[in-house]
C-alpha cells in the first residue's frame, strides 16, 4: 500500500467545514437504519494506526453509540470505513503537533485501534469532538467503575462548555443496554425495554428475568420468547455495574454457562443479596461459572436459590468448594430437587459444619433429594450443633428418627420452621420424639407434616402436645394430604373434648393457623373437625377439596358445619374451603353464605370451585352488602353467569370493606368465549369492581391515617396521592400463582380458540366493535393481575416452589 500522503485542502476550503448535503443524507439515513443520532460530523484528516503516516480524508461522525469514519468513493458512492463502540473507549487525548505550532492531533484509543485527528489549536471543531466522545462514553456506561474509565489528557480549554451528561438510574440502564446491543450487533428488545422502565417506575428492586424477556403459559408450563444467547448478555452487561436491582430471579428459564457467568458478575455488587435460579438447567458447568465469581469472595450475597437445576454431587461440590474459599457466608441456601445423594449432602455438610458456617447458617433447603440414612446422618451431624432458623427436608426419604434426635440435643436451638413433608413418621419412638419438640420448643413458628405417612395416633398426639407447650408457640400447622379420614377427625373430636374440659372460652390451642386440606374427611369427618376445633383461638383453617358427595349421604353435616364456624367461631379471621372436580356442595352451601351477613369477625374467606351457581352468588351478594369486615374473597369456577356477575356488580356499588379481590376469571373466560357479543357489558362490570376496590383501599387508607394521627400530613395534597397510589398497588383487583398463569394462557391465545391474539394479548385486525369489546376485557383482565405478577412467580421468601407450582 502506498505511504504516499494525501495532498491537504486549506481550512477555508474544506478541513473543518459542515458536511455537504449529499453526505447529509447518507447519514441520515446509515443512523436512522441503526437507530442511532448524529451528534457531530465533520470533515477531517486523519491517520490510523493500522496505516501510520498515511494522513486520510474522512467525514468523522459520532452517533449515539459509535464513532464512524466515512469515504467518498467513485462516482459519489460513500463507504463505511470504521465503526466502533464508544463504549469501549480507552483513551482520549490531544496532543501539539510535531510539524505545526497552530495544530493538533486529537488522539482517540480503542482496544483495537486508534485515530489521530488533525484539527487547527483551540478550534470550536476540536472541542465540539472531544466533548461529543466524552458525552457519549459517560451516557453509555453507567456505573462503571474507576478502574475502566478511559484515560483522558484534554486541556481544560477544550472542556469550558462540557456539561457532563449525570443519568438518573433508568436512563442510564437504558443507554447502557442499547449500546451493548448495538457493540454485539443484535438488536434490542422493545420487552426488554419496557421492562426497565416499569421497574423505575414502581421502585421494583427485583430483577426478574422472566418478566424481563416475557414469557407465557402453555399447559400449565412457563414458554418464554425467543431470546438469543446475545440478548441475554446485553442484559448482563446492564445490570453488570447498577445498583438500583438488589436481587435476580430466574425461573424456568435455562440460562448458558456464558450468561450465568455474566449474570452473575451482579453480585459482585454489594447491593445484591439475593439469587435466584429456579429451573434455569444448571448442570456442573454452570455451577463452575457461578462459582468462579462466588470463589472470590466478593459477594454480598445472603440468600441463593438453585432448585431445580441437575448439579448432581459434582456441581454441588463445585460451588461447596467456591462458596468455601470465598469465606463469605451465605446464610440461606437452597437445594431442592437438585439432584443430590448421600455423598453430596456429607461434601455440604462437611462446609456447614465449619465454625464460620455454624454460626453464620439460618437456612437450609434439601428438599426432594435422596437423602436415605446416611444422608440423614450427615444432616444430623450438622443440626446438633448448628443456629439454623429454617430446615426444609421435604420428599428425601429421611430418617426421621436421626432428625428429631439432633433437634433434641441441640436443645431446639433457634429452629422456627421445621419442614419434613413426605417422610416418615411411622413408628410409635418417631412420633414420640416429633411430640417433645412440639411440647418444649421456645421458637418454634411453623412446623409442616403434609403427605407424611403417619402413625395412628399421631395427628391427636400432635394437637396434645402442641397445647401442652408452655412457650405460646401461636404456631402455623400444615397436616394436609395425611389421609387423616372420619376415624381420624374422630379421633381429633375425642381429644379436643377432653383438652376443653380442661380450659375456658377460647380454649388456647398455641396454632394460629391449620391446614387440613385432601384428607378425605367427607361429610362426618368435616363436622367432627369443626365441632373439635370451634370456639378455640385458631386464627386460620383450611379444609380446601375434603367434600365429595357420597350416594348414601345428603352432605347436611357439611352446612352445618359451614355455618358453625360463622356462626360460632368469633376467633376465626382467615377461613378457606375450596371445591375440587367432584365437588358439588351447591345448595349446602346457601345457609353458609346467609349467615355471613351477620358476621363480624371473618376477614378473609375463599369458596372457589364449589358449583353454588347464580343462586349463591345472589345470597353471598346480599350478605356481603351487610358485611362490613370481610376484605378478601375467591369465589372463581363456581358456574358463575352473567346474571351472577351482576350480582357481584351490584355488591360492589355498596359493600366498603372488600380490597383484595380475586376476578373470577375462569367464569369471566368461558363467558366470553361463549358469548363474546357480552364483552361490552363485562368490561362495564370489570371496570365496577377495579373501581369500587380503589375507593374501599383508598377510603381505608385515611381512616388509618386519621387513627395515627398523620391526617395534617394527607393534607399535603402530593403527599397523600403518592401514599393512595402506593396502597392501590397491593389492594387492587389481584390474583395469586394460578389466576397469574391462567391469565397468560388466556393472553397466549390458547384458551379463545375463536379469536386470535398475540402474545401482548391483542386481537390481530379487529374486524367488529364486538372483537374490540373482548380486546378490552382481556386487557383489563390483564392489568387486574400485572401488579403482583412478578412478585407471585418469585418464590415465598425465596424457598423452591412447590411440585405443583412448577
């Protein structure tokens, strides 16, 4: 190649001119087409240090994310020599020319390329560039540290005008993902971008991949987009230097090593203390590239979740090994379904039993792995001597027995929650050793026995125990799927009947809450249970699916029983009793939903999926305009029409106390599809009860207000409505798990066969006002939900989900 140098036009000429009209237009259009702005050209000379001495005529642009050369070549062509990301910048300097007194070389370094800029001392040109360069790098890399901010050597001079560009966190975010994107060449995701800013906008500080690339769901499975592997690392690099997120979450969606290795460059952010990656395919290479970041010990991190994910023992001990050299304790750990036998739990626990861990550990999750003997020793090696808050052992074909004994001799320790769902309990000294826990524990707050295979006697001798506690344990019990039976609820009416011979009203039991869901009580056994337990301090029950009608028996029992716990239980403040496929409890449940009129106790109340039809829902209208307590209710898949929808209309217009409302979706869904020329009519009916739940919370938020003695402060008119909006986010029309994935299969398209829609939930070309109307109904569905959306897929203080919440 030639060294020959290109002959020099004066300054007046050409050297710092304003680009002519047909170069004008080319970049117009190159920065259009890759979504960038033009903000500084210029016609300049210039050498490169790939061409030493070769001085080039070049049009310099600099855009939004990029410096770009330009050539003029034959017949009036432009070509584009060089584009590089000014986010990788790396020095930025201007230097006196050799030759020249009165001129400059603005020398620009990247890593793999750098250009000198010949422009006259003092210039408006030359401070113009610097000051776009400059501009652009501090706008695009937000939150950089120290140590990769380019060198800069620029005389004050060139900087008198220079207002350094100082992006709140979503601007910056923003500009930081897009010039990723555009330096990796993919193009961004308008999901991703909508995502960031309704984060900033609702102060959200978790990071949920899943809502970030959207997802929907099919089968009652979570499909996400598409989203390249390059997409996930724009994300990455994002989040990489931002502490505005303090936690991630990913759940269901299988994450490469590449990504996870990027994603977790976050927690080098001592802002970031919590991880989550649920289902994401975590195999012995991911593990390795967590584990690389988590060896340092630069991580805040307190809580880390990877359920779910096939680590086996060897990615287990891979991270067992990083979390070790890191010598960060990291106080909660989660390990469910990962995989892990008898010899990965002793690699664990050999860490846990470390005295740094021992005292640093609150808790712990080996859920669903085969645990078998030797596992449970090695687990009771480290529970006799540990301050462990929280032990979850669900489904691990545990020994028992082993468990109980190092609770015991660790004199309970700070135990609070104590999960042994799906193991054993099947001998007389197991039970035995269960029942002193209960009677001695100081700190015990939850204790879940559900799908355990139990000893005969064990559900009274629990309920003994628990009350013969003399700590006021006020305890959460999960006894469901036990198939406690009508003997069983026999057996629990013999026991309480001798317990209350004993106390006063109410009869003090120490549990706050019980759920005593699929047990198959039936009729009888429902009766007995509440005949047991009614008139005693149990704040919360649950009998959800334990109602089938039987051939020989007229379900009477169960009304009665329905309406005792109204009638006469005072303490009762949460009540659920949810149908099933076979359920048919209809008409039993009419004198039920009178006797809540009268009610003045009851704050929470779920019904769902009990076939009470039109009917019922008109008696637990009426009563619910009377009532003046009850906040929350479900009474979704209970043959609701048009005609019940009505009725709900109706209550809402006068009822002042409900503020979490469930939509009966279900219903709402088979109407419309059935009938979608209704869909003006139920969109009028969603719009009533958005409303109505706005002005019970916003009315229920003054009257709190004013009993605190904070009403001279809502007189600050801003104040109060920020206050109200907040308020609205947790007390709208909501939804928990299941209504969040129906609604996405409703919006997925995959529950109106008859009408298309995309996955934003809109209808492809409405043809008719009438495929407008539904539009609006699923949208408003849709909007009913979006506030706890994120927050119902992340995990109930960050444990592993359960089976059937995939």
């Amino acid at each position: 190649m030639s060294s020959q140098k290109t002959t020099s036009k004066s300054p007046k000429d050409m050297q710092w001119a304003i680009v002519g009209n047909d170069f004008d237009e080319f970049i117009q259009e190159y920065t259009k087409s890759s979504q960038q702005e033009a903000l500084f050209k210029a016609r300049v000379n210039l050498t490169t240090a790939k061409d030493p001495g070769v001085v080039k005529e070049r049009v310099l642009l600099v855009s939004t994310f990029r410096l770009i050369t330009i050539k003029k070549v034959m017949l009036s062509r432009k070509s584009v020599r060089q584009s590089i990301p000014i986010n990788t910048l790396q020095g930025l300097a201007i230097l006196t020319s050799k030759g020249d007194k009165n001129k400059i070389i603005i020398r620009i370094t990247f890593p793999d390329e750098t250009i000198d800029v010949e422009a006259q001392t003092r210039s408006p040109m030359a401070s113009s560039l610097v000051q776009s360069i400059l501009g652009v790098w501090k706008a695009v890399s937000y939150g950089f540290p120290v140590g990769m901010e380019p060198m800069i050597s620029i005389p004050k001079e060139y900087l008198t005008e220079f207002e350094e560009p100082q992006p709140d966190v979503c601007d910056g975010i923003l500009s930081t993902y897009l010039a990723s994107c555009d330096k990796a060449g993919v193009s961004p995701q308008l999901q991703i971008v909508e995502y960031f800013m309704s984060s900033f906008l609702s102060d959200t500080r978790m990071f949920d991949l899943g809502d970030c690339i959207g997802y929907k769901e099919v089968n009652k499975r979570n499909v996400y987009n598409k989203t390249s592997p390059g997409q996930l690392l724009q994300i990455a690099s994002a989040l990489r230097y931002t502490d505005f997120f303090n936690e991630f979450v990913s759940i269901g969606y299988p994450i490469n090593e590449e990504a996870i290795g990027a994603f977790a460059d976050m927690y080098k952010r001592p802002i970031v203390t919590k991880a989550v990656f649920v289902n994401a395919g975590l195999k012995s290479g991911g593990a390795a590239a967590l584990s690389r970041v988590i060896a340092l010990g630069q991580h805040n991190l307190k809580f880390l979740n990877l359920s779910r994910n096939p680590l086996g023992d060897t990615g287990l001990q891979t991270l067992v090994e990083a979390l070790d050299r890191g010598k960060r304790v990291v106080s909660s750990l989660c390990f469910q379904s990962c995989g892990i036998t008898a010899h990965g739990i002793g690699i664990l626990m050999d860490m846990l039993c470390k005295p740094l861990w021992m005292k640093g550990m609150q808790a712990l999750d080996v859920s669903e792995n085969r645990l078998r003997k030797t596992g449970s020793a090695h687990l009771a090696r480290f529970l006799k001597n540990c301050q462990l808050e929280k032990l979850f052992a669900k489904n691990c074909d545990l020994d028992t027995e082993k468990i109980f004994i190092a609770v015991l001799e660790n004199g309970l320790g700070k135990l609070q929650t104590l999960d042994i769902s799906g193991n054993k309990v099947d001998r007389l000294s197991k039970e035995e050793l269960l029942h002193k826990i209960l009677r001695t524990s100081r700190t015990l707050h939850t204790v879940s026995l559900r799908k355990i295979t139990m000893h005969k006697t064990l559900l009274p001798g629990v309920m003994t125990a628990v009350f013969e506690n003399k700590h006021q344990l006020n305890l959460v019990l999960d006894i469901s799927e036990c198939g406690i039976g009508e003997n069983g609820s026999k057996a629990l009416l013999n026991v309480f009947q001798k317990l209350k011979s004993k106390g006063g009203k109410p009869f003090k039991t120490n549990i706050s809450s019980l759920n005593l869901n699929d047990n198959g009580l039936g009729a009888k056994g429902i009766k007995n249970v509440v005949d047991a337990l009614v008139d005693t301090d149990i704040r919360t029950l649950s009998l959800d699916r334990n109602y089938k009608p039987g051939f020989f028996s007229s379900g009477k029992e169960v009304g009665e029983a329905l309406e005792k716990c109204i009638k006469h239980w005072p303490q009762l403040r949460n009540f659920s009793f949810d149908g099933g496929d076979s359920s048919q409890l209809g008409k039993l449940a009419y004198p039920f939903l009178e006797a809540l009129a009268q009610n003045t106790t009851l704050t929470q109340l779920s019904i769902a999926d009990n076939r009470i039809g039109d009917v019922g829902i008109e008696i637990l209208s009426e009563s619910l305009k009377k009532n003046k307590t009850i906040t929350s209710i479900d009474v979704d898949r209970n043959k609701i029409t048009m005609t019940g929808l009505i009725y709900l209309e109706d209550m809402c217009v006068v009822n002042k106390s409900l503020t979490d409302w469930v939509v009966p979706m279900d219903d709402i869904t088979r109407i419309c599809k059935n009938y979608p020329e209704k869909a003006e009519d139920l969109k009028e009916i969603l719009n009533e009860f958005e409303n109505s739940m706005d002005r019970n919370a916003e009315e229920l938020t003054k009257e709190a207000d004013e009993k605190k003695g904070d009403f001279q402060v809502l007189a600050n008119e801003n104040w109060g409505e920020q206050v109200v909006t907040r308020k609205r986010k947790d007390t709208r029309i909501i939804g928990g798990l299941k209504s969040t994935l129906r609604l996405k299969k409703i919006i997925a398209g995959q529950t109106l066969d008859a009408k298309k829609f995309t996955t934003e939930g809109k209808i492809d070309s409405p043809e008719s006002k009438e495929d407008e109307a539904v539009r609006e109904v699923f949208n408003k569905l849709a909007k009913a939900e979006s506030n706890k959306a994120s927050k119902s897929r992340a995990l109930p203080e960050g444990w592993g989900l359960d089976p059937e919440d995939d």
